[in-house]
C-alpha cells in the first residue's frame, strides 16, 4: 500500500490471496481439522434417550403460556406438556417426573438447549 493504492485495495488484495493455491497450500492453520463425522448410536430401547425442548412465547390459554417438549430418539414420539414461563427449575422436575417417570422411569440422557 505503500507503493501503490486505489479505493478497494485491503479487499482486492484479501480476494486474491484467499484465492492463491500457493498460499492455501502452505498457510499455516492454527486447528487441526475436523476429520470424519460420527453417527450418533441408536437407541435400543425406548423413552432411554431423551430430548427436551421449550415452546415460549405463546399466547395465554388457561393460564398456560408454554410447552415442554419431551422427545424420544428411538420411537420419534413426543408428549406435549403446557406450563407457564414463570415455572422455576423445580416446577419442570414435577412436570418431568409427572409426565415421564411415572410411565417409562429412569431414562440414561436427556439433552436440552437450554443449558445446566
């Protein structure tokens, strides 16, 4: 830039370069990379392998604004639970336990989005 310069400069020289097949052979990557995808292990028994969900934001109906959605992986079933948004960490355990312990008891993961 120092030499030569016209408006567009810092992109057209970041195109070429991004473009060399010099460059993308020997440039230096701080990864490693990824390798193969893995497929998951199927289920072998049902309601073992959970996914949880929420469905927020929804309009008030008997004074239930949201749903808890509970998936099992093997069977692609899913139970729909309605509760409120102001339900606490120990209110969506009773709804668990309620609607899912007491039919298909101890399950071995449950993965949810919606952190610890």
């Amino acid at each position: 830039m120092r030499n030569y310069w016209w408006l567009g400069v810092i992109r057209d020289v970041g195109r070429y370069v991004e473009r060399c097949d010099l460059y993308q052979r020997i440039k230096n990557r701080p990864k490693e990379p990824v390798g193969k995808l893995k497929l998951n292990k199927v289920p072998e028994k049902l309601w073992i392998h959970l996914i949880v969900d929420f469905i927020t934001k929804l309009p008030v109906v008997i004074g239930k604004d949201m749903i808890l959605v509970i998936y099992d992986r093997l069977s692609k079933m899913t139970y729909f639970v309605a509760t409120t948004e102001k339900t606490l960490v120990k209110g969506f355990m009773r709804l668990f336990r309620d609607n899912m312990w007491k039919l298909h008891r101890l399950q071995e993961s449950i993965v949810s989005d919606r952190g610890p």
